[in-house]
C-alpha cells in the first residue's frame, strides 16, 4: 500500500513526514515470520521490529537517516522512491551519502519542488538536464551530509536534477558519484532531450550541480556501474526488462576523467556468440562454472534509435537476464540479474578481469556464474550489491509480493547465503542502495518506496558462515 502524499506535504509538516517512524530502533525479542532460510548461521534469527520498519539479528539496531518528504537543507523536499546510494568519507567524521531517485516524468509530485510544484523557484533550471514544460524532470540524486560520531545527519540537499529513473549507479576510485537513468525516453517521447545516459556527481559540492550526460558512456538503460581502480575501466549493468540486457565496458581517453571521451564496448563469451546467461530457457552452465570472453566495440552509441542492445547482439554480446547492482571487489568485480536462473529466482555473475585488460593484446578475461538461485525462500530477485569489508557480497532484495518479505542478504565467498535484515514497513518495497561507512561499521541501506535512509549497526565481528 503506498501512503498518500497529499497528507506529506501539508503546510508546516513537511519536515516530519512519517512523524511515527523512530529515529532510533533496536532489533526486539518478539515473534517473527520466518519467511527465509538460511544456509549458513549468519547473524541468527531476526527480531520483530515493534515499529514495524526493519527487522534484524539480536543486538542489531538502526537508525532512520532521511525520509521522504522532509524538507531538506535547501528548501526543497526529500524526493521519493530512493534507489542507489554510495558512501564518501568528508572528514572530521562525517560522511556524504548520495542517493539516487528514481523517478519518472510523469512522477511531478514526488520530486523535491513538492506536490504542487510549488517550490520550484528555488531549483536552478539552468543546472538541469532536461527541463520540459518549464518543469526540471524530477529524477537525480540528493546528497546527506552525516555525522558519524553523533550518528544524526547534519544536511540534506538536490545534487542532481533534470533527469529520469536513476537507479543503481556506483563509487569511482576518484571519490564521485556515477548515477545512472534506467530509462530511455527522449525526445519522440515529448520530453526536450534524449535520456539513457550516466552523470557524475561530486560528495563535496554543496548544492546543485551542472548535469552533463556522459553521452560517450552509451545510450541504454543504466543500472549500475564500477570501475576497476587499477585500470580506470568502468563496468556497467543493463536492466532491460527482459533478457534482452548487455554487460558493458568503458574504456576512457583518461582514466578519471570520463567527461574526455571513450570507447563503449560489449561482452562475448568465447565460442558462443549471442549466448543467453539466463539458463532459463536452455541451461548454459551451472553455479561455478567459468567461461572465456572477449570485448567487442560498439558504435553510435548514443542510439537515436535506442537499439544498442540489439545491435551488440547481432555483433556476438551476451545476454543477461535483467543486469543490475555492480561493485568492484579484491580484483574482480559481481553483478547480479535479478530474474536469472532457471528458477528465475536470480543469478550473480563474478567477472575477473584480465592481467592487460583493456589493451590490444589482452586475453584472459573470464565470467562466473557465482550463484544462481534454485529457492526463493533462501534468494529472491537480488539487486542492489555492495561488497562487505570482510568480503561477503551483501544484496538488496527487489521482489514485489504480497506475502514474501524483501530481505537484505550476505553471500560468502563460498556462495552460501544468510540474512540480515527484513523489510516489514508498510508496502513491502524493494531494498536499494546498501553501503558500508569508510570505517566499515555502519551499512546504510534504503527502504525504495517511499523512500527511507536507515543506518545499521551492531557486532558485524560475529558472522558464523
């Protein structure tokens, strides 16, 4: 059930949108659903959560961070349906938390001008993407400032604006920000440009930033991306809907500086042109199992016609059923497709990058299929991903239902998965944006719908895997 937004934006309200939410719960000894399964102990069973928000382990606790609607350090509201999110270290013990919105254009109420539009005077349109109908399309990022040591945010404020369904996005080694659209509507659509593309928002600025579409990066609909820090080379997610999706690389003029231009390419496995990695239809490999690639160029990449996918196909690229959260690890780097597998229940892929990747001589490159799910009680539709600081995989679950719960879940390197945390708010969104505190003790993760920053802490040292 999605709560009315009117009763959000009332005057004088604003900033206490969900005024019943805590700002501070700890996981309670109280009956539970058990509508998981663990393979591994992990942190133990979760405690009912008495406000009704996020459960978790014994000795766990959160913190609410930001909310949807509230109003924020410039005026503006806190947008709704938080998605993507990377943690920057400002200092001083502070942290900078940007966060993706992603938002449609027709999703004019729930952007940061408020319901009736009525404050955008203080958006500076010339900083927008797209500005349509004398409206900045209401998609971007925002960015909150928090206080690590007295664990309360400090600020709140629009870095991104004028663009369309920003999901998944990712950390550079350079300290910024790439966020994604997952949407390619444009121009024939009736907005004032084209969209598809990734942006690159800086942690320190202080307000709005110059959108600039990072056009050489490709046209398609972009969840999430990574970049090997040894390299320079960024690695992006495709969410087609379908599995229809690529897995794509950039190779930049200047590692670090994205906006000089580059060349867009995409995945083939060796031997197999125009693979499916689903196994949904015909069984590819099984879990463990690694295959050989290779990378072929892709032109006109900025599709008019937004048809790079098919055409990389036709070229040789591998599909990918529904390509989204992305990080980069020890050396490599996992990605998940949410609805792959045989049983449909999602898959995560480990790509090891080769020793000269990215030159002209370069062999060696290899994919895994890391997990795939064979039952939705232990994994189900697997998202967002971020890397633990002692190297388990932690993921967002992203599966509408109205009887199983989107959980929050940990993998070990041996592709074993426990759970962490529950989502029990009302409407059972999908988990988005999860990611660790440089320091590692704290995991911030968002509740999508309406849109929830929580703060996670607790004895992270007691893992039994």
């Amino acid at each position: 059930m999605r709560l009315d937004r009117r009763s959000l934006f009332t005057a004088g309200a604003a900033s206490f949108a969900f005024s019943g939410l805590p700002r501070f719960a700890a996981a309670q000894d109280l009956p539970s659903d058990e509508t998981y399964r663990n393979e591994v102990h992990g942190y133990g069973p979760l405690r009912a959560d008495p406000f009704r928000v996020f459960d978790l382990p014994e000795g766990f606790s959160y913190r609410v961070v930001s909310q949807a609607g509230e109003t924020m350090s410039d005026g503006l509201f806190v947008p709704y349906k938080a998605d993507g999110m990377g943690c920057f270290d400002l200092g001083g013990g502070q942290v900078a938390l940007i966060r993706n919105h992603e938002l449609k254009p027709r999703d004019t109420s729930y952007g940061p001008a408020g319901v009736r539009s009525e404050r955008i005077g203080l958006i500076d349109k010339s900083r927008a993407y797209d500005v349509t109908g004398d409206m900045p399309l209401t998609g971007g990022t925002t960015t909150i400032v928090y206080d690590m040591n007295q664990r309360r945010t400090v600020s709140q404020h629009l870095s991104l604006t004028g663009t369309i369904v920003n999901c998944g996005g990712g950390k550079t080694p350079w300290g910024t920000w790439l966020s994604g659209e997952e949407n390619t509507d444009g121009i024939a659509a009736g907005l004032s440009r084209n969209h598809g593309f990734m942006f690159e928002v800086s942690p320190t600025a202080t307000g709005l930033q110059q959108a600039v579409p990072l056009t050489a990066m490709g046209r398609f609909q972009h969840e999430a991306a990574c970049v090997d820090p040894r390299t320079g080379i960024v690695y992006m997610t495709e969410d087609s809907f379908g599995r229809t999706g690529l897995f794509y690389r950039y190779l930049p003029e200047a590692p670090g500086e994205l906006v000089k231009g580059g060349r867009l390419q995409a995945l083939v496995i060796k031997g197999q042109p125009g693979a499916d990695t689903s196994n949904i239809d015909t069984r590819l490999w099984n879990m463990g199992d690694w295959v050989e690639v290779e990378w072929i160029d892709l032109d006109d990449v900025e599709a008019p016609d937004d048809d790079l996918r098919m055409r990389g196909h036709q070229r040789g690229a591998a599909n990918f059923a529904r390509g989204e959260g992305i990080e980069f690890g020890r050396g490599e780097l996992y990605f998940t497709c949410t609805s792959g597998g045989a049983a449909q229940d999602g898959q995560v892929m480990r790509y090891v990058p080769s020793p000269r990747e990215g030159q002209s001589d370069e062999s060696g490159g290899r994919l895994q299929l890391f997990f795939e799910s064979v039952d939705d009680k232990v994994f189900d539709y697997g998202d967002n991903l971020t890397i633990a600081p002692w190297g388990d995989i932690i993921i967002c679950e992203d599966r509408y239902s109205e009887t199983d719960r989107n959980h929050l879940r940990g993998i070990t390197p041996e592709g074993k998965v426990y759970v962490i945390g529950r989502n029990v708010f009302e409407g059972n969104a999908e988990l988005a944006g999860a990611t660790f505190s440089p320091d590692g003790r704290t995991l911030f993760v968002n509740i999508y719908w309406p849109g929830i920053t929580l703060a996670i802490t607790g004895p992270w040292e007691t893992l039994r895997a």
